[in-house]
C-alpha cells in the first residue's frame, strides 16, 4: 500500500451564509511524505501489436481492483486550523472611485 501522508491546512470563516458556525471555505494539503507500497503483486500483461509488456495494476485498473501494493492511502498527519474572520458580502467595485 502506497502511503500519502499529509498535513491538512483549513482556512474557516463565518459569512453570511453561516454566520453563527465558522466553517471551511479553502483547504491545502501539502504531502510531506510517500511511503511507496513496493512492487505489484499482481501485474497485468498487456499485448498490443505483437508485443507484450507487463505493468503494475495501478495502471490498468480502477482503484477497487488494485492488489494491496497498489492502493493508496492518505494518512492526515495533522489537521489545522486558521479562521480568518466574518466575511461580508464581497462588492469589489465598492471602494473604485470613491476618494476617502
Ligand atoms: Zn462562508
Ligand atoms: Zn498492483
């Protein structure tokens, strides 16, 4: 099994949409590590033409199907929070033209 691990950074806020709930509205994640799942355990062998290659599962079929080395997991190293305040309405244009 292929291991992702990740930390996960959510930006929150309260909008009026939700503004009694502070809730995510941009999410990053950064990998900070892959901890590869080592060589398929079940290859396929593929012809076209003539030839014959053999390639790891990963590549030739859907996720369910995958032999253990091939799946990958996502591990959330650590999950953390910034909240950046009440966004109002957004008018962009407000503050052109206007001399304070
Ligand atoms: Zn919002
Ligand atoms: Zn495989």
């Amino acid at each position: 099994m292929t291991a992702y691990l990740v930390d996960v950074h959510h930006y929150t806020h309260t909008c009026p949409a939700n503004p009694d709930e502070p809730h995510p509205y941009d999410t990053r994640r950064t990998i900070v590590a892959v901890n590869p799942g080592g060589a398929c355990r079940n290859p396929v062998t593929v012809s076209c033409g003539g030839t014959t290659a053999v390639i790891d599962c990963r590549r030739h079929v859907p996720r369910e199907q995958r032999c253990p080395a091939c799946r990958i997991t996502v591990i959330e190293r650590t999950v953390t929070f910034t909240h950046t305040g009440l966004h109002g309405p957004q008018h962009p244009t407000d503050n052109t033209g206007i001399a304070a």
